[in-house]
C-alpha cells in the first residue's frame, strides 16, 4: 500500500488544515452494487488492529482484516475535466460497478 507524491501532499494538506489527525485511515466496507468500497477518514490514532504504512511522510493506517483486498494498492489523486479526488490503483479488483463506487475481488 502506498500513495503517490500528489496524494500525499493532498492528504498533508487536508491535515494540516484540520490541524488535527496523524494520518489517513483506509477502510474497506460492505455496500454498493459490487459488493466492497473503500472509505477514506482521519486517523486521530493508533489502533491496535491497524496496520501503519508511510509514503512521502504520511501514514496510512488500515485494518489487518483489510489487507487482502488492499495488497498492492496505490493510491493517486487526480483531476480529470471538472472532478478531482483520490483514485485507487488496486491490482485486486476483478470488477467494478457502472458508476465506480464499488468493487469485486
């Protein structure tokens, strides 16, 4: 698991912004028409089943039991026309839904 220069930067400054937090925390979640999705929030601590990666000096924490449908992954921020936001480069997703809110492994 790792991010990209962009996505750390963004993240940086969404902390500091916040001016609290140490880190992003990654979680995988049971919904839409595909079955997973991954659902990005503060991390304001440790948490003992959390695993803690650090790319370009940001922390990522995830879930140990999250970690099989995250292995490999790289996480982008990108701007495409009008939308911008966080891609997930995930060599685990089989599928996603139309809309590209949700995935299969």
């Amino acid at each position: 698991m790792n991010l990209t220069e962009k996505a750390a930067l963004r993240v940086s400054e969404f902390l500091d912004k916040r001016k609290a937090g140490i880190g992003l925390r990654i979680r995988i979640k049971t919904t839409g028409c595909s079955g997973l999705s991954y659902k990005l929030e503060y991390a304001d601590a440790f948490d003992k089943n959390n695993v803690m990666f650090e790319s370009f000096g940001v922390k990522v924490f995830i879930d140990k039991n999250d970690l099989i449908y995250l292995d490999g992954t790289k996480i982008d921020y990108v701007k495409e026309g009008l939308k911008e936001g966080f891609k997930f480069i995930n060599p685990n997703e089989k599928a996603k839904c139309g809309c590209g809110e949700s995935f299969t492994v």
